[in-house]
C-alpha cells in the first residue's frame, strides 16, 4: 500500500505559533521547535505544512485541530486530547502517545512509526489508507473504528481492543500479543499467524489437539 507523504518543503523557517496563534488560527509552513499552549484550545486551529520537531503538547485539550502535511519527529504527545481531529497526510517519528485520545477523529494518509502509543484511544475514528509500524499499541482502544486499507506492521498490541471494529483485510501476522480483545464475527479476511490462529480457536473454547 502507498500512502502519499506530507507535502512539505525540506527547508522551513523556525515558526512562533504563539505569535502566529495570535494573527491567525491558521498556521503554515514552518519548523516548530518550541511550543507553549493554553492547557485548554477552544477555537478550531488548522496546521498546515508543518514539522514539529522535539516539542510536547502533554495534557493539551484542543477543541477542534486538524493537520494538514505535517510531520510529528520525536515529539511528545502524551494525553493530549485530538478527539474529533482530521489528520490528512501526516506522518509521526519516533514520538510518543501514551493515553492520547484520538477518538473520533479522520486519518488519511497517515503514518506512525517507531512510537509507543500504549493506552491510546482511537474509538469511532475513520481510518484511511494508513500504516502503524513498529509502534507499542498495548492496552489501545480502536473500539468500533472503521479501518479502509489500515495496515500494522510489526507492533505491539498486546491487550489491545478493537471490540466491534471489522479487521477484513488487516493482517496482524506481525504483530505481537499475548491477548487481543475482538469481535470473532468481524474477523473474516483477517490474515493472522498459525499460533495466533491457535490462540483465536481456544478464546472459542475449541480443544487444540497436538
């Protein structure tokens, strides 16, 4: 599966978004650095072109956000609040999501690589078109989330829920659990592993003969 890249220049100016906040609640083109929010964002913000680059917005409620070709790269993102948000090609390095909550938001195209994202909510989201690699998603919720052409490669999803989520065409066999919590009449056209088929067959209460 291709997913487009951000459209993004290599080579972008240091951004202020406090300044730029102040002008505007439409902020573009530049590398972010240094970032300092209000606990609480009320008014729709849209980031657009935009590489943020080893800053943190832990704990940060944003009301409405949506990014637009941006690049996350070892950032902090820990219980920050995206509900509702629209991501349209963007991609996350090496960042952190623990406990975020990205429920009911839209992605397409996006990526998120080499990140721990463990307790992240991602309920009722629409999912297009996106990869999860290499990325710790143990103990997640993707609880009722509408998955179309959404990949995970090589993660962690021990404990993970994807409760009333339709996995046609997802393929875990990568991927690492020692438990996973799903809808058994949602799994058709999922492709797993033989052990990870075993253990799908007993949570049946099938008996395993060797």
């Amino acid at each position: 599966m291709k997913i487009a890249s951000p459209k993004i220049s290599i080579s972008l100016d240091v951004l202020n978004v406090q300044r730029a906040l102040l002008e505007d609640y439409y902020v573009s083109d530049g590398l972010v650095t240094e970032l300092e929010l209000d606990e609480e964002q009320e008014d729709k913000i849209i980031f657009d072109q935009i590489h943020f680059q080893d800053i943190s917005m832990e704990g940060v409620r944003f009301q409405q956000v949506e990014f637009v070709d941006c690049v996350f790269e070892k950032c902090d993102l820990s219980n920050v609040d995206f509900g509702n948000a629209v991501f349209h090609r963007v991609e996350i390095q090496r960042s952190k999501l623990v406990g975020a909550n990205i429920s009911q938001s839209r992605m397409t195209e996006v990526k998120v690589v080499d990140s721990v994202a463990n307790y992240v909510s991602m309920s009722f989201s629409k999912l297009k078109k996106v990869l999860f690699s290499k990325t710790a998603f143990n103990r997640a919720d993707f609880i009722e989330a509408t998955f179309d052409k959404v990949n995970f490669e090589n993660c962690e999803l021990n404990e993970a829920n994807f409760t009333g989520t339709a996995l046609k065409g997802i393929d875990l066999s990568s991927n690492t659990y020692e438990q996973l919590t799903v809808s058994l009449d949602k799994m058709q056209d999922c492709t797993v592993s033989t052990e990870q088929a075993i253990g799908f067959a007993k949570s049946l209460g099938l008996k395993i003969k060797e």
